[in-house]
C-alpha cells in the first residue's frame, strides 16, 4: 500500500507551550531512569496527579535496558507545573504473565480514580484498566486480548455505560502493515466490554498516513466530548534519528469533538494538527518529532491545559483556551 508523504507541519497558533517545558524530566526522579514521558494527569482531591512512564538505560550511550526495566511513577503538585515525585514507582504487576505496565492515563469517574494502562504479556500487548483511591494499592478490573493499547475513559457514564476509546492492532486485515484506527467499546460495569464502534480510520485525518489512536480522556463541553488524539505519518527518508539506528515516524497531536449522546459520532474533526513537533525537547531525545498527548485538564476559567510526552523523553504541558479548541473542531473541520 502505497502512502502519501506528509510535508511540512505546524502547531495552531490557539496553543501555547508553557515557557517552563519539559516540566518532568529524568533528573526530577530520584531513581535514575533514562526517560520519563507519556504521563496521565488529572485533578484528584484538590491537587494534581500526574502518573508517568519510565524508561531505564544509559542516556550518556544513548541505550536502553531490557524492555521489563519500564515502570509508571508518580507525582503531586499544586499548581500542574511543579511537581513532587514520590520516591518509588508504583502499580507492579506481580505475575509471570507479565513483562512490563506502561503509558498511563487517569480519569476520575464518581470520586475514583482509574487508570487505563498498557501491558507487555508473553501472549502479546493488551490494554488494562484498574482503579485506586490511594495510588498505593490498586485493584485490575480488566485486561483485553491481544492486541489493543491507548485505552482512555470517558469520565461519566453515557446512557447507562462506561465508555472508552481505544486502538486495536488489526495488522492482518489491514494489509499487513501500519493502519490502526480509534475505535470505541462500552460497559456496564468496566469489567465487560462490546458494542464497538468505529471512530476515525487513519484515512480521516489528513496530517497521518500510518496510524491513529486516543491522546487524552475525553473533555466535556456543550458542544461535545473534546478529545484528543496521536496522528502518526511515516516517510522513509528520514533516515537516522534519535537514539534508533532509523526512525521514520512523525508523532503529532490532533483534536476533535465526539457526540456527547453518541461519541462514536464525530461532530468535528479539526483539519491540521493541534500540537506537531516544533521545540528543541521535541525535535530531540530517545526518538525524534513525537508529540504523545495524555492528559487534558479544563480549569475553571477555561483554560485548558494539554499534557504530552516530547521525543519519548520528556513531559511537557501546553495550554489553550476551550472555546479557541472547540472553534478549530467546528469552524476548521475535516466534515464541513
């Protein structure tokens, strides 16, 4: 299958990279590891939570230890900026079963936290869900078959079910190669999945030709669920980057509203990437031009702040206004 190269992007002018970026970094972490990215962030009684991927190795050497040394880690702040980590990693699955936890991201339904994840197995890569009201011991509600990742929650029922995006692998049935879509599956009690529907297939978002998935929990707007997703385009010329003998991939953020009564349903799909790869921390690191969004927060003067891992490096955090994200969905649409 023959794939159309994707030049040049760039970020829409409504976000703002905050001027403190990276805002997590390996040298906030006291135990050592080569990378911290791909974090869940949300609000949890009074104060934010952010939970975040480490990755061990020898930055000086620029390699990685076996992939079983990943662990999630934890932090607090109060204000989304700074932050204070926890002086040991958390959520550790103690099963044969299991090689490694990883990419977190948080929603708060009903005054718990939970906390989609996913899981390297010996039987294949499948998406987890669990739930914790201390972060200290946590208890697993389901784990999918393989292959399926990206999971994120929606942070209330709709019609009666938990629902939850996320991007199963279909590798055979199509064409034996990158093209993952996001799809999305309900629940009447988090534990028993179906009803799935298509959401976007990669052909639907102009900016990737590889693969799509969720970013972030969903935001709950008048006008629609706003979620994020990850826009992936690959071009063989890229050659050499990052750590990677060859890393070919462009990682981008993008943006859309689904139906609030049916978010299978796109409502607006904002045409350009909301985040691409343009700062230093993101042009550089483990891989080169990933934007990975986690984690979105609306506060309550309407701002919004967008939480996303830069080159599988760092964690960083750009901030727009709801209504600027809400009019790039419905004003600049793929759809009109």
């Amino acid at each position: 299958m023959s794939r159309p190269i994707i030049g040049k992007l760039q970020s829409s002018p409504v976000v703002k990279r905050h001027p403190q970026n990276p805002i997590l970094t390996r040298e906030h972490v006291p135990y050592q590891p080569a990378l911290v990215f791909n974090a869940g962030v949300t609000k949890y009684q009074n104060q934010y939570v952010m939970v975040f991927r480490n990755d061990y190795g020898d930055p000086v050497k620029q390699s990685l230890a076996p992939s079983h040394t990943t662990n999630i880690g934890i932090a607090f702040s109060k204000d989304g900026i700074h932050w204070d980590v926890k002086p040991e990693p958390i959520f550790h699955l103690k099963d044969e079963e299991f090689m490694r936890a990883y990419d977190p991201r948080l929603t708060v339904i009903d005054g718990r936290v939970y906390m989609c994840f996913a899981v390297d197995t010996r039987h294949g890569l499948r998406g987890g869900i669990a739930v914790t009201d201390d972060f200290e011991h946590f208890e697993v509600l389901s784990l999918t078959v393989p292959d399926n990742r990206n999971m994120v929650l929606f942070p209330e029922k709709i019609n009666g079910k938990y629902v939850r995006l996320e991007r199963p692998f279909p590798v055979y049935s199509r064409g034996g190669i990158d093209r993952f879509d996001m799809w999305m599956s309900d629940s009447p009690d988090l534990k028993y999945w179906g009803n799935s529907h298509l959401v976007l297939g990669v052909e639907d978002v102009p900016y990737a030709n590889d693969k799509i998935g969720p970013g972030a929990p969903p935001i709950k707007t008048k006008y629609g669920w706003l979620t994020t997703i990850h826009a992936v385009d690959l071009d063989p010329t890229r050659g050499k980057n990052g750590w990677e003998d060859t890393w070919k991939k462009r990682y981008t953020a993008g943006i859309c509203l689904l139906d609030l009564d049916n978010p299978h349903q796109v409502v607006g799909l904002y045409k350009d990437p909301l985040i691409a790869p343009e700062a230093e921390y993101e042009l550089e690191g483990f891989r080169t031009n990933v934007i990975f969004p986690g984690g979105m927060i609306l506060e309550d003067d309407g701002e919004v702040k967008i939480y996303y891992g830069a080159s599988d490096t760092v964690e960083c955090v750009a901030t727009a206004h709801v209504d600027d994200l809400v009019k790039l969905c419905l004003e600049h649409s793929t759809l009109k």
